[in-house]
C-alpha cells in the first residue's frame, strides 16, 4: 500500500482478495483474515497496531475498516499524534480509556525530594545525640566522614560512635 492512498480502498482491496482466496478453496479465518489486513498497513499506523494487539480487540472486518479509517481521520487532522483507545474493561463491562503519550504529566522534580515531616522537636538525631537538625548537617557525623575518608574507613566504624554505645 502506498503510503498516499486512503486506508479504506486498500482494506476493501485486501478483503476481495481473502474473498477471492475463499473462492479458490483456501478460507482464512476471521482472525488470520484481520491479521492479514493489519500487516499489509504501512507504518504510519504502528501506534494502532500496538494498541489493537496490546489490547486483544475482537473485530470483524467492517468493523476493522471503521475503525482504520476513524485513525487516518485523526492521524490527518493532528498529524503524528497518539491514538486513544476505548475498550471495555474484561469482567466489569465498564469503558476504560487508553491513552498513551497524551495529555500533561506531573513534573515531580525536586519537591518529591523534600522532606514531609521536618525536623524533629522531640526526638535525639542518633548520631550525636542533639535535636534539632539533619543528619547532612550535623557538625560530628560530617567530622567523622572527613576522617573516615582521610583515614580510608567507613563511617559506621568511628570512634565517636564507639564511645556513644
């Protein structure tokens, strides 16, 4: 299929030709068929076939058709866009959308990395024994880090923690 031509005339040309394999005594079945059909489209419509095997859709070949044709539809007006995909949900019978790549996403960036709680007013940070800060900046566990490195140990074998047990 060239890449010009409209996705409908090309799938009623490939269902004449399953017809006509029909005729001659070689009938595919209506999955072969469709797989057939999806194979022979070219790979502006990659995303769609994703998505219909992803999500194990069950169609016949007209309906198939429609929905090609819905997807070259929206691939004209919005260019190289995603393809939302509705499909029943398996066992509920309720609709679930399907998107990929569409819509904004929430940028966590460096507030997911800020503490939730703050500081402890109540309790003793473990290393040294004083409230009121962080371990990043408690001025013993930072000493004992130098050491360490200058030393070649690590930090879990200081003196200073040896004393305080």
């Amino acid at each position: 299929m060239s890449e010009g031509s409209p996705v409908g005339a090309h799938v009623i040309k490939m269902m004449g030709y399953i017809q006509t394999l029909e005729k001659l005594g070689f009938a595919l079945n209506d999955e072969l068929a469709i797989d057939v059909v999806l194979q022979s489209l070219p790979d502006s419509f990659n995303q769609f076939l994703l998505n219909f095997n992803m999500n194990e859709i069950n169609k016949t070949l007209p309906q198939l058709l429609g929905m090609l044709r819905t997807v070259e539809g929206n691939m004209k007006k919005g260019g190289s866009k995603s393809v939302l995909m509705v499909r029943e949900a398996k066992g509920k019978g309720k609709k679930v959308a399907k998107s990929k790549g569409i819509g904004k996403t929430k940028s966590k960036g460096k507030e997911a990395l800020k503490p939730k709680g703050g500081v402890s007013k109540d309790g003793k940070y473990f290393h040294c024994g004083k409230t009121g800060h962080w371990k990043r900046n408690c001025l013993i566990y930072l000493e004992d880090v130098k050491k360490a490195k200058a030393v070649g140990a690590s930090v879990s074998g200081t003196a200073h923690e040896k004393e305080s047990s």
